[in-house]
C-alpha cells in the first residue's frame, strides 16, 4: 500500500499533483489551508475537485485546517489586506511581496506531523508529496531542494518513527507546461475529463469572489504562457478572452526577457 499526504491548495500544481498520485495508485490524505490569503475561494475549488473525484471513484481523504490567526503575524501581500498583489511577470524583484515567511516550512511541520500520526495506526510508509516546481525557484527560497532537504532533516532528529516518512518532489525540475503535459496524460489514464478538474483550480492571488481574475498577476501569466506552450486553452475564465490575457502574458516576457538581455 502507497500512502501520500499532500499539501492541497486548490491550484494548478497541486492538483496535478493529486492526478499523479492517484495514477501511481497512491491512498491520498489531502491538507488544505486557510492561512487569511486574499484568494481563499481557492479552497472551494479544491473541495469541487474533490467531489468530483469521488463521483469518478477515487476518494481522496480532504482535511481544511484554519491557521489564519497564526498566519496574520506574517508580512504578505497574499495576506494583508492593505497591500496590493503586484502586476508583472514571475521573476521580477517586485514579486517578493507574494512571499509568505515560512509559509511552506509551516504548512509541511503540519503535513509531517499528519504522516507520522497516520503511520502510528497504518504502520506503512508515507510520502509527503508537494508540488514545488522549478519555477517557483526564483522568488520562493522554500520551494528549493536545500530547503526541503535541511527541514526533514530536523523533523528527523526532532520525531521519532520516523524512518518511513519520506519527501516526494517529483515535479521539482519541471515546469509549469511540463505539468500541465503530465497531467493531461494522468487525466486520459484515470479517464478523467482534464478540463473539467482545471476550470477548478485556481492560480491567481487577485481573483473576485467567483475565483475569476484579470489574468494580469504574475501567477496568472506564468499559467496562461504553459497553456500557451502546450498549444490548449486555459478553461478556466478570465474577466478577459483568452486572447486578450495570452497578448498580455507574452508581452510581460517579452519585457522581461529584453530587459534582462540589456
């Protein structure tokens, strides 16, 4: 028996995470958080994938934790409401505001404590299983290996049984398209409809309340351009067509790439 707990906020990454795992025949123990992000709608959208999973045959077991007031501490756009989500493209300088301080160390303290209460009763290896990829490397310090591999090691050394938990990055070196790539070839394996599961998920930090966004946020245009280069529409929606938001994810590379060549 394979055992995962993931790390489920709703969004592109983890949802695709959730295919995979589900395609490597995988029991999944789903955390979804509430940490006061201005774009909680994504955790509705995490539930709506979870019934449909279950609809399909694959229950999926889904746990929200609320750790908003522990979170309200922590100097972020995603979080104060003063604050704006910047425009622009991934790794510009400005993007750092989206940064939530410890926020993956935090959310992975309660994914590991979770896998070693789940192998007390199962006595059976678990994997914790996050959806960090290469693009988030730049501006995210905790969505590096480094990282994650010093964090186990002081879960190591401060638990005990813990020689069957183990950390599984399998998208680590891809990124978004190649995830996308992947998932589109989990959804024809599990016989899932792929753009069902995505009009679920959520990428944006400045949607309205219905989840739908202007496509101008830096995390809207990085998933705009890996629908682009896997040649499909993006089936969620925007306030924009889809070739008014693609015109303007291009642009915001094309800027950038130029200024980074100057």
């Amino acid at each position: 028996m394979k055992n995962a707990v993931i790390s489920f906020s709703g969004g592109l990454d983890s949802t695709s995470l959730i295919l995979h795992l589900l395609h490597k025949e995988y029991t999944i123990y789903a955390l979804s958080f509430n940490y006061g992000q201005k774009h909680q709608v994504e955790i509705e959208k995490a539930c709506m994938n979870i019934e449909y999973l279950k609809l399909k045959g694959f229950n999926v077991n889904h746990k929200i934790l609320d750790i908003s007031d522990a979170i309200n501490i922590l100097d972020s756009s995603l979080t104060d409401i003063k604050k704006d989500v910047p425009k622009g493209y991934y790794k510009e300088e400005n993007m750092k505001s989206t940064v939530v301080p410890n926020r993956n160390a935090i959310f992975t303290s309660f994914a590991y404590g979770y896998a070693l209460s789940i192998n007390k009763e199962k006595k059976q290896k678990i994997k914790i299983a996050l959806g960090v990829h290469s693009g988030d490397h730049d501006i995210y310090p905790d969505c590096r290996f480094e990282f994650y591999d010093k964090l186990f090691l002081a879960f190591q050394a401060g638990n005990w049984d813990t020689n069957n938990i183990d950390i599984y990055l399998p998208y680590l070196e891809l990124n978004k398209a190649d995830i996308i790539k992947e998932a589109i070839k989990a959804c024809v394996n599990l016989n899932l409809n792929f753009n069902k599961i995505f009009q679920h998920t959520l990428t944006s930090y400045s949607p309205d309340k219905n989840g739908i966004s202007n496509g101008d946020k830096a995390s809207d245009i990085e998933r705009i351009l890996a629908f682009h280069e896997n040649g499909i529409k993006d089936p969620i929606r925007y306030n924009k067509s889809w070739e008014e938001v693609l015109e303007n994810a291009i642009n915001h590379e094309s800027k950038y790439n130029h200024s980074n060549k100057n």
